[in-house]
C-alpha cells in the first residue's frame, strides 16, 4: 500500500502500518502503557519506507505532550516528526509555537521538541522568543539561540545569544552579549548565570551596569534583586555626576545610591558639563 492516500476514516490502517495508534480506535484502556497518537483530515502513507504526510487539523500526541498543526511528516524509523503552518505543542514546560517544529519520540514518549523561525515559548514563569527554541523533557531543560529574549514577572527581561534554562530549579544561563533589565537598571556582561527567576544573577567577562546615574564597569558582579545591591569586583570604575571612582571591589546598593568601596581606591572629581 506503498502511496496510498487516507482520509479520517482510515487513519487507524494507515497508523497500525506504521506501529504508531490513532484515537479512532476508541479509548485505550486504563492499564494500557501510552501510545503515539496521529490524526489528520488526509493522511498519505509509505508503508515500505514508513513515512506519513498528513494535512488539515494535524495531532500528533503521548498522552502527555500534543503537537498540532496543518501539515506534518512522520518518518518513523527515525522517530521524527516535522509540523509546519501553526505549529504549535503543549508541553508540562509550557507551550512551544514555531514556524516549523520537529519532535523526536522514542518508543512511546515524546522526549524533545525544536521550534524554528518566530519561535516563542510560554509557561507560567517566564517567556522565550528566539529564532530556535528547544525542549528537553525528561531533562525539563530549554535551550534557545539567536536574537535570545526572556521576559519574567513583574518586569524583568533578558537577552542574549544562547540560553541554558533549567525549569525545576528556576536556574538560566545566558552567553553572548548578555543583558538584564528591570526598573531597577540594567546589568550586562558575556555571560549571566541566574536563580530564583533572575532574583539574583552572576555576571562575568567586561561588565558593565547603569542604576539611575551610577555607571558602573567591571571584570564580574553579583546581582541581588531582594537587597536592592549589587557587588563588583575587578577593576571597578564607577562614574557619577562630577565623579569617578575607581576600586578594587564595590558594594551598590542601587536603591538608595549608596556605594561602599574595599581596597586600593581613588576618585578623581570632575567639573560637569
């Protein structure tokens, strides 16, 4: 039956071909291990190399994580599959949308899925727009690069090349012209590692921050959003109105415009503009 074209009433022939089940068959049974659920408006089938086109109101699911679309092909040797025209999956990490989405499913399980072009993901904490999004599910680990942005309640946002974002413990890195924001300033660096929703964050490699009129540049800075402070160590140049000091390790607390400076310091007073 190598071709053969299939509308909604023969989507169960066309899965068993392909050791995949469809919802058709009825409701499996309570004891029953999960499954690789397809349905479709058409379906068209190679049975010899098992491959599956499907199109118009696509679903493809494991009981826990369901993919849609208007197009898809399944080549179920490899365990892939690619949905295009409103991908979009609903995941316990949240929900992934993309121009085009791959997932990958071994056995029974949908194990990772990769969205491409205007790719976003939502969940309740925090939301990811980049050019690629991936999810990792058993690792609930999501990675993303190009154009990297990450916006979290109430109001901080992120960015940068690449992002590391593991969700059970809350943590996330980012490389690559790292930034984050919030109204409280902003703090910057090659590389941000965060926990606690970007409560608190390590910056490293050429830092620099702006709180209010302090200026602040350095070799590496720790952020603490609940104390309102952060630490900069390293060649630590911090400019204000009519002064600049320099230091070897400084404490902000941005706040209030507090600074408290630790070893070998000097300022130096200019007259303002």
């Amino acid at each position: 039956m190598t071709g053969s074209r299939w509308t909604r009433a023969a989507v169960a022939c066309a899965a068993a071909a392909l050791g995949l089940a469809s919802p058709l068959w009825g409701a499996p049974s309570p004891t029953a291990p999960p499954v690789i659920s397809v349905t479709a408006d058409v379906m068209h089938v190679d049975a010899v190399a098992r491959v599956v086109t499907a199109a118009g109101r696509v679903r493809v699911a494991d009981g826990v994580t369901t993919a849609t679309a208007r197009r898809a092909t399944l080549y179920q040797r490899e365990g892939r599959g690619v949905l295009s025209g409103d991908a979009r999956v609903v995941a316990p990490t949240g929900v992934l949308e993309g121009s085009e989405v791959t997932i990958t499913y071994a056995g029974r399980t949908i194990t990772r899925i990769v969205a491409r072009g205007r790719a976003s993901l939502k969940s309740r904490t925090v939301a990811v727009v980049a050019g690629a999004v991936t999810m990792a599910l058993a690792e609930e680990l999501v990675t993303a690069e190009e154009a990297v942005r990450i916006t979290s309640p109430p109001d901080v946002v992120a960015t940068g090349a690449r992002l590391w974002y593991h969700r059970a413990r809350e943590a996330a890195t980012l490389e690559g012209g790292a930034r984050l924001q919030s109204r409280d300033g902003i703090i910057g660096g090659e590389r941000i590692e965060s926990t606690g929703r970007w409560a608190r964050a390590t910056v490293t490699g050429s830092v620099w921050s702006r709180f209010r009129d302090i200026e602040i540049r350095s070799r590496a800075a720790e952020y603490d959003r609940a104390e309102q402070k952060a630490i900069f160590a390293g060649d630590v140049q911090i400019s204000q109105p009519g002064r600049v000091l320099v230091t070897e390790r400084a404490t902000v607390w941005y706040g209030s415009g507090r600074i408290v400076a630790e070893g070998a310091t000097r300022v130096r007073l200019e007259t303002p503009p």
